[in-house]
C-alpha cells in the first residue's frame, strides 16, 4: 500500500466517527459507486483483451 492510500485511510478513519448516520450512508454509497465502476471497467477492458485474442 502506497503512502498515500495510508494517509486516506487514516483520514476516512479520524473522520468516520464525527459523520452522522446519514453522511456515513451517503459516503459509503458514493465509495460503493466508485467501487462497482472500477470493476465494470476492468472487465469491459479484460472482454477487448479477449475479444483481440481471438482474432
């Protein structure tokens, strides 16, 4: 892990506490957001890799 993932983690976790539930929701949904469209662009590049193979 990188230094700078460390410092964010550090940040998300200082700050976690002080957020109300519904900011805690919020986040976590934007977080879920960013982590479902890193998966679907990884597989839409994984699919063109396959896809240029077979030709």
């Amino acid at each position: 892990m990188s230094e700078k993932e460390k410092e964010i983690l550090t940040n998300i976790s200082e700050a976690l506490p002080l957020m109300s539930e519904r900011k805690k929701g919020e986040f976590m949904g934007y977080a879920q957001a960013l982590v479902d469209l890193k998966k679907g662009e990884a597989k839409a590049e994984e699919e063109k890799e396959e896809s240029e193979v077979k030709k």
